[in-house]
C-alpha cells in the first residue's frame, strides 16, 4: 500500500493500451511533451472534435474538453508551430487495433 493518490495523467501512463482499445485522456505529438507517447501515435488516433473529424491535432485532453491546433504555418523563435487552444467536447479512438490484438485474431 502506498500513499499516493492515482491522477488521471498517472493512471493513463501506467497502463497506456493495456486497458482496452482506449487512447489515453490526454496526448500530444510534441516529443519534449510529457504527453507524448510514439507507440500509440503509431497506432494513428481518430480526433472528433465538436462533431466533426480534425487531422490537423497537435495535443488533446478529453477530460478537460479542448484540443491545441497549429496557426496555420507560423512558427516561433525555436521553430515550433504556434498553436491556439480550441474548447469543446473532445472525442478519441485508435485508428489500428494494437499489435498485441491483431495477433491473437
């Protein structure tokens, strides 16, 4: 038993894909993202975001309802793409069943 408490980012971290077929509450494409997770990226995540499918996701999180995309081609001083913070219910699913589950079938 240990003392500390299970957040949705620990609790999404610790069992990435082995919880189903369910993409984790938040994830972000950025490498030096803490969200950031290649194995499930690979898998390809299907993004609806207020009833309609977006491509152009650079991070999302479904619990708190918002989804970050790029501002058109601008970029800042390191390179990186500006983003701007949409809000609105936010809707995820893997594209590729899990290599572990195409296995079995």
């Amino acid at each position: 038993m240990t003392d500390t408490t299970n957040t949705p980012e620990t609790e999404a971290a610790a069992t990435p894909a082995a919880a189903g077929d369910t993409p984790p509450d938040r994830l972000s494409i950025n490498q030096r993202s803490p969200f950031f997770q290649q194995d499930l990226l690979e898998r390809g995540i299907g993004i609806r975001f207020k009833d309609k499918v977006r491509h152009d996701v650079e991070e999302y999180c479904i619990s708190e309802g918002w989804i970050r995309v790029a501002l058109g081609k601008k970029v800042d001083r390191a390179g990186n793409p500006l983003t701007v913070k949409l809000v609105g219910p936010v809707e995820a699913w893997f594209e590729r069943p899990a290599e572990s589950d195409a296995d079995e079938g």
